[in-house]
C-alpha cells in the first residue's frame, strides 16, 4: 500500500495544479459489468476528479477483491474493478435484474492521518428501492460503510448513488443498461466529509460522479 500511496500522491500532487474541474465535470465511468460468474464492474475517474481529490489530501484505494487496475498520469486518472456476485430482486425492463450486487469496494484516506479512513463496499446497483440509510423507492447505487463512517452507523448500508435513467438505453434482450448516471447523495456526501475532514463531498451533491454501463 505504501507504494501505491506514493505513485499517486507523487502523480495526483504534479496533476493537481493544472487541472482541477468544475464539479459538473467530476465524473467516474463504469466501462462493463459482466455476467456474475466472471464479470467486473469497472470505475475509472474522468478529468478532474482524481486531482481533486487528491488536493483535498485524500487518497482513494482498492478493497480486495476489488482492484486498482490502472493509473494515468497525465490527466490523473484511477480505474479501480469490482467483482460481480449475483444477479437479485427479479427483473427491470424485461430481463435487466432488478439488484446487481459486487464484492470489493474503495477506502479513502486522510493524507498525515492515516486513522481518518472510511471504506465503501459491497455495493448492489438497485433499480427497485430498498431499506439502506437515505435509500428511496428511486433507484441507487447501494453500499457497505465503515470505518468511522461519520453520521451513520458502523457496517451500514447506504445510499451512496442515485441512478439517473433519464438517458439511459435498456436492452432486455441482452440484459444490458448503457447511459445511467449516478448522482452523489447527500447521505454519502456527509459520512465522506465528516470522517476525512473534508468539504469536497458535500461540493458535488446531486452532481453526476459516474457514468454506468451493466452488461448483466
């Protein structure tokens, strides 16, 4: 870990004073989600967002299984996986299950204080609603918090994301979703900010962080 500490740090900090977006443009993309036998889903931060970040004094890493699959240096980018485990909760639009659930998640941590870390993981992209912290009937992106996870309880599943389908494409045929957009919640926003001791959580609520494409 401390190498990987290192290699971004060293890349985020060069990065960071040439480019740093506006929060509309802080996005991550998932390139593919899989069936659930060997699918991944894979996250990979678009301009701005690493740098970001990584001003913040924040540093972002995978949580087995999950894994950082590569980094860009110039613009800072990190494209982290994770594993897919099930395919739940019946069906949406024909044949696009309902819940789609992962294993693996990221940890951020705080640059000189290496105690102010939270952790995401566990997450299941729900497109029915649920009973997670700050979870509506809309759907979202849902995951495991710990680690100090400030203003929700330890180990809680929450709602990290909702899932804009405004633009998305559905092909039952295929079982795949292309063009969802997922908005950072207030909820998640708030455990971020409060155990790193950060503001740039909070700076992007409702601002579109991912865009997603699951291949189920």
């Amino acid at each position: 870990m401390r190498r990987l500490v290192s290699v971004i740090a060293a890349a985020g900090f060069a990065a960071t004073t040439a480019l740093v977006a506006a929060p509309s443009a802080n996005a991550l993309t998932v390139t593919d989600i899989a069936s659930p036998t060997t699918g991944r889903t894979s996250v990979t931060t678009l301009p701005g967002i690493a740098p970001a970040i990584v001003k913040a004094g924040v540093l972002p890493y995978a949580v087995s299984p999950g894994r950082l699959d590569g980094v860009r240096f110039s613009p800072l980018a990190l494209k982290f996986s994770f594993p897919i485990t099930g395919l739940q909760g019946g069906t949406f639009a024909g044949n696009v299950p309902n819940e789609i659930t992962h294993s693996g998640g990221i940890a951020f941590v705080k640059l000189g204080s290496f105690t102010k870390r939270i952790v995401v993981k566990d997450f299941t992209i729900d497109l029915n609603g649920g009973t997670a912290v700050g979870q509506t009937a809309s759907p979202q992106l849902i995951g495991t918090v710990t680690d100090g996870p400030g203003g929700v309880p330890d180990g809680a599943r929450v709602a990290l994301f909702d899932i804009d389908l405004a633009n998305a494409k559905v092909d039952a045929t295929d079982v795949q979703v292309t063009g969802a957009q997922l908005r950072l919640t207030a909820v998640a926003a708030g455990a971020l900010d409060a155990e790193l001791g950060t503001t740039l959580f909070r700076s992007v609520i409702g601002a579109p962080i991912f865009s997603a494409k699951a291949n189920a």
